[in-house]
C-alpha cells in the first residue's frame, strides 16, 4: 500500500511525501492532503551533542480538501453530521489508516521540486487523529537513527563497503580506511550519502621532503583529511575482531568526530555529510546576516552558552589493551552533571607517561596521495615517537600528540561562556557549513540549531561564538 501527498510552499516549491508499507496484503493506494507540515529541526540545544540530523518531521494528512470545502462552506468538515464529505465510507478509511500505521512498517520519502530531500520511515507509536480536518498527524524520523540498531563492527553491508573503502600498507599488509570514509560505510548503510566533506583545523607536519611527481621536494603539512585508522579497529574484517567495543553506528561515527575535534552534519538534499570544526576555522565561507534577512516584526534574541566546568578525555586501547587506556582531564571534573566526556580511539601517538613502543602508535597511518608518492595512493605508517608529536591545529602551532591537540583544543572552545544569538530569517538557505557575521554584531559566529519552516520559507536559526 502506498499513500501520496502534495503540496506548494509560499515560493511554489512543490513538495511530494510518498509513505509504502510493507507487509501488508491490502494494496489499494491512497492520495490524501498535506494540511500542515512542521518545520523541520537539526542540531541540538545540547551543549554536548557531536552528532546533528534532522530527527523528525511531523506532518498532518487529510482524506479530504479540507481547506477547499471550508472556502465552500465556511466551516470544516464534521465527522458526526450527515455531509458527504463526513459518511461512513471516510471515517472507516481514517479509522482503517490509523490501524495500518500502527501495526506495520513503513518507509517514507519526502521530495522537494523532484529531488530527494528527506528519507525516514513512520513512527508506529506518535500519532493523533484530526477529526476537524478528517486527518492524522504522523511523525517521520530519520533513517538516520537507524544507525543506533545497527552493530556496524559486525553488520556485513558495512564490512564489506569499509573493505572497499581501506588501504593495504605494502610492508605490513594490514588494511587502514580514512576517517572520513568509515563515516560514509556507515552511512551507506542507511542513507545514499555520496560525499564526506571534512573542514578540521587539525594537521600532521610530516617533517620529511616528499618527492613530487613535478620533481620538487615538499614538506608536507598532512591535512586530517588523509588520517586513517586500521580498518579492523572499526570493523570486524575477519583479521580479528577489536572494534573497540562499538556497538552501533551513531557511538563510532560520534567517536570519529571526536577523534577531528567536529561536529557533524548529513545534508540530504546534497547526499553529503558534513563534519565540521568545533572551533573556528578559515575554511568555512562566511555568510552576513542583514536586516533584509531578518523575518518582518521579530528581533534577534540574545543568550549565553554557559561554560563547561570539566572534561574527560577517554582514550581506547589498541587491539590486546584495555578498553580505556587512559582518562585524561580537563578543568574541574568532581560534579558528573557538569562535565564533558569524549571516546577516542586515534592515539596518534604515545600517551602520557608511556613508553615509546610500536603498540602505543598502533593503527595510526595517513595516506599519501598519488602526486607525492608518484606510485598511487600509499598508507605511510608512524614509526618513531617523533613522528607522533607533529600534530598541530590552526589554533595552536605547538606540535603534540594527536589525542593532546585534539583534547586541549575542545577544552579551549567549551571552557568558556560564550555568546548566542537567536533569529528568525526569510528563506531556508542556511546551512551548519556556514560562519555567520550579524550586522551590528562584531563576532563569529557558527550554527548550533537550525529549525527549518518548508511550508513557509522561513528559518529560526540559534547561532553560538566561534
């Protein structure tokens, strides 16, 4: 059985909800009205969330033109009067469609103009009836949160794409995949993510001259966007199972983050996830809110984000270590209601008060592009402590351990109160990708929250110091 609904925003954007159910022997379709249509919402009013998507939609349909037979009477549709719009056969369809969406699955995608915007499917329990509009509100969530149900470490989708996507060093044989492409495996799995855009501060100076294929000698400063990670470290790829004790795929892509100091972002109408620098960083364009953007008789609200009094920095073993190998804190962490915690798994180096040893720079690498190697790609191994010291950010030149930049620079950003901003603006064209200046206002700022009205073309964005 499959339901259809259309309808035009302000702007004549013409948009198409098709929700099918599987399992079920009726397959009469049905095409009923979009009466209304909540805004949807990314990001968090948590200050500790690393993950943003848009969680839900809620959208209430209609079995009938409610608002055509309304300019046609002047009054809506009653269920318990004699009208033809209000007999037996309508309210055995509405009541006959709440019993369908209660008791089977089902998936639904939402098109803007043609082209995919949002996928997800019914949630069975969050539903209410409209008797006014002879209607139900239902709430579409985010095939995105399917990734909380689904053990990637084992889930052989994502294996066998995170095969696909890994890298063999020529000298030991052992497989390592980029970051960023464990994030898209996962994805994958749920989700047609084509691209993932990475915009970190966070570099490795390599301290060797590589011969270009040009045949110039560079120093290269490694961009994070070539750090990877033995594949097996992830994903049980049949070498031996570690995956670090991950059991879904939100809490790996979230340690992923955590591992670049980024938030992140799945952009459905661009296929592309985004993660992006916590703290500022010269490669996000920058956008000027003017009173031109901002909505008719509404004022921009002011607020604080206050600072985080501690943070703990959990570090987690290599395959044959414990699951947590050092705790590493950060300000004053006595008050567990008051605190920030972050999982890495990308030492990236010694850590604190250990030997130098092969186990402690275990499953580190970056991949060399083929402009430099002139032979391919090629995954380059740590094998000294020196080479481990060499990250630095854009924010702090001080060279140190992949874990350290990464723990001193979070602890830099969400130590300090800082200020909020919150607007009401025309369009939907604001994206987390994005640094905002407000005319008038003399700071950076970045997107912490963005709720999105489709149905009028209108956007409430909560913006945050950078």
């Amino acid at each position: 059985m499959i339901i259809t609904a259309e309808t035009k925003n302000l702007n004549g954007d013409l948009y198409k909800i098709q929700i099918e159910f599987s399992g079920i022997s009726d397959r009469t379709d049905l095409s009923v009205t979009i009466v209304d249509w909540k805004p949807f919402e990314f990001g968090s009013d948590d200050t500790r969330e690393t993950v943003m998507y848009p969680e839900n939609v809620k959208i209430k349909l209609s079995l009938i033109n409610a608002r055509v037979w309304y300019s046609k009477t002047q009054q809506y549709p009653n269920p318990f009067s004699d009208d033809p719009f209000t007999d037996d056969d309508y309210n055995y369809t509405l009541f006959k469609l709440l019993d369908i969406i209660t008791y089977y699955d089902a998936s639904a995608t939402v098109y803007k103009n043609g082209h995919e915007y949002f996928r997800g499917f019914l949630d069975k329990k969050n539903k209410t009836i409209d008797y006014e509009f002879l209607g139900i509100e239902i709430t579409i969530l985010s095939n995105f949160a399917k990734l909380k149900e689904i053990n990637v470490a084992q889930d052989a989708d994502v294996v066998a794409k995170a095969i696909a996507f890994s890298s063999t060093n020529l000298s030991t044989g052992i497989s390592y995949i980029k970051l960023t492409d464990a994030i898209k495996a996962i994805i994958l799995k749920v989700l047609p993510v084509e691209k993932v855009v990475l915009m970190s501060n966070i570099y490795w100076d390599s301290y060797y001259l590589f011969p270009k294929i040009d045949g110039t000698l560079d120093r290269w400063q490694v961009p994070a966007s070539q750090f990877m990670m033995q594949t097996s470290f992830f994903f049980n790829t049949g070498t031996g199972l570690n995956a670090n004790w991950y059991t879904n795929g939100i809490d790996t892509i979230k340690d992923i983050l955590n591992m670049l100091g980024c938030t992140g972002f799945y952009e459905q109408s661009k296929r592309t996830f985004y993660c992006l620098s916590r703290s500022y960083s010269n490669t996000f364009p920058v956008k000027t809110i003017t009173d031109h953007d901002i909505l008719k008789d509404t004022s921009i609200q002011c607020d604080y984000s206050q600072a985080v009094k501690g943070m703990k920095l959990y570090i987690k073993g290599a395959p044959g270590e414990a699951k947590i190998v050092q705790t590493v804190e950060y300000g004053d962490c006595t008050n567990s209601d008051d605190i920030e915690e972050i999982y890495i798994s990308n030492k990236g180096g010694v850590l604190s008060g250990q030997p130098d040893n092969s186990l402690n720079r275990k499953g580190f690498a970056v991949l060399v592009p083929q402009y430099y190697s002139g032979i391919g790609n090629v995954v380059w191994l740590f094998t000294t402590n020196q080479s481990g010291s060499n990250f630095y950010s854009s924010l702090n030149k001080t060279k140190k351990m992949f874990w350290q930049v990464v723990g001193d620079d979070t602890w830099s950003m969400i130590s300090k109160a800082r200020n909020m901003y919150i607007a009401a603006l025309n369009e939907c064209d604001y994206t987390f990708d994005t640094l905002f200046n407000i005319t008038g206002y003399d700071t950076a700022l970045k997107a912490k929250k963005i709720t999105q009205d489709e149905f009028n073309e209108t956007t409430v964005i909560k913006l945050i110091q950078v």
